[in-house]
C-alpha cells in the first residue's frame, strides 16, 4: 500500500492492466497477512492472489498458478551501512545475535530454516511494510524477500535508512518464479488472465511500469506458458 493509501506494488499494479483487458472495470483489493492469502482463496475471500507470490510445489497443490511473471533472486533489507555486515542467507546462520524479518509462510522464511539460521533468530511479520519498519527501528537487523522488492523498497525510502545488502546469488535451480495464485476450478478466468500476460509480459509498457518496483529486465521469467494443474 503506497503512502496515499492505494494499493500498489509489481503485482497489483500488472494485475490492474489484465483486469483492464479483460473488461473488468472494478477490482476490490482485500489486504490479507501473507501467510492467510491461500486460506483466503480457497474459501472464496478472495479470487486472485496478487502477492508476488513465489509457485512452490506445495503451494501448487493448493492452488493454481498463472504463468509466472518474474523469476529473482534472494535480497535483504538493511540499515544504512549494513552495520552487521551481512553478504549472505547462509551468513545468517553462523552470526550471533542476529535478528531477521521474514513473511510469516514464505519462501524465505524455508530458505532460512533449512540454511540454519535459528528459529529464534527470526521475527514474523505479516507484510513488507511491517518488516521495513522493524529494520528502520533496529528492532531487526535484516528483511528477508526478493532482491527487487529489496532494491524498491531502498529507493522508496527518502531519509536513506536502508539498503539492501551486498548478496551473493542463492538462487536454487527452479525457485524465485513468481505468478498470481487461483482456485483450482477457475480455469477460465486463470486462462484469460495467462492470455493477456502473454501478450504483455516483456513488452516495453511492461518493462516502464515494473522499473518503478526495483524490477529489469533480467528479472522476467524465461517461460511463456502457465504452470500445470495442481495435483489432485
């Protein structure tokens, strides 16, 4: 949610054009804590996840994905001047004391888990706002997400009181491809919605309006075609 209150971000904003495109005139946003939005899905709360989400094989037999809309690296979040000095997830695990933000249910917060970094070194937080804030005011010392959203949230902030930190790459063969999450059984709005992606994803609109969120052009997915049926 940007400071005037609208929703925004890589995700909400391309999802605005496929909604235009596809004659829906109305989108009525629902802000959801990340790790409910499937819940919320499959009770019918909500009819499209616009999250950023990354496609997981559990998360794929929960819902169905449209075809993925970027693929990036790991980042982190830190105060201006990286005071801990960190250059790694793995990092994490061996540094004492070290307290970093995870999306309560995401990718992340598995990637640190099984990298070692302790459970008590990790704080749950609901959204990025929130783990932004908790770095800005030391409660800890990094925020664990996507590089680009990592690189957006930096710039957005005027007083210069993050950074994102110098990472190397720990991309895993597969994983960062994010996409939008359906029902399973709404296969003709997830069709039309992978329509209009095809046709928009990479395109020079495309590229001018995801720049505004940290993203370029090497962050966009090499696929074209929308991920399989989740198993039933």
């Amino acid at each position: 949610v940007s400071s005037a209150g609208e929703v925004t971000g890589e995700s909400p904003e391309v999802a605005k054009v496929v909604a235009a495109r596809l004659g829906i005139k109305r989108i009525t946003w629902r802000q959801v804590p990340f790790e409910s939005l499937l819940t919320e899905l499959s009770e019918r709360q909500i009819d499209v996840v616009a999250a950023g989400m990354f496609i997981t094989p559990e998360r794929n037999r929960q819902a169905a994905f449209s075809r993925p809309t970027f693929h990036v690296s790991p980042g982190l979040l830190v105060r201006h001047g990286n005071p801990r000095h960190i250059t790694s997830y793995r990092q994490l695990a061996g540094l004492k004391g070290v307290r970093v933000a995870v999306l309560s249910g995401s990718v992340e917060e598995t990637q640190l888990r099984r990298l070692g970094v302790p459970a008590d070194s990790e704080v749950a937080v609901p959204d990025a706002l929130t783990g932004r804030v908790a770095v800005e005011s030391g409660v800890v010392d990094a925020l664990a997400l996507s590089a680009p959203s990592v690189r957006w949230m930096a710039l957005s902030e005027r007083l210069g009181r993050t950074e994102p930190a110098p990472l190397t790459d720990e991309s895993e063969p597969g994983a960062g491809l994010g996409a939008y999450a359906f029902r399973a059984g709404d296969r003709a709005l997830r069709r039309a919605w992978d329509q209009v992606l095809n046709d928009y994803i990479g395109t020079p609109d495309h590229l001018a309006l995801i720049r505004r969120f940290g993203f370029t052009a090497a962050d966009l997915p090499g696929l074209t075609a929308a991920t399989p049926e989740p198993a039933r």
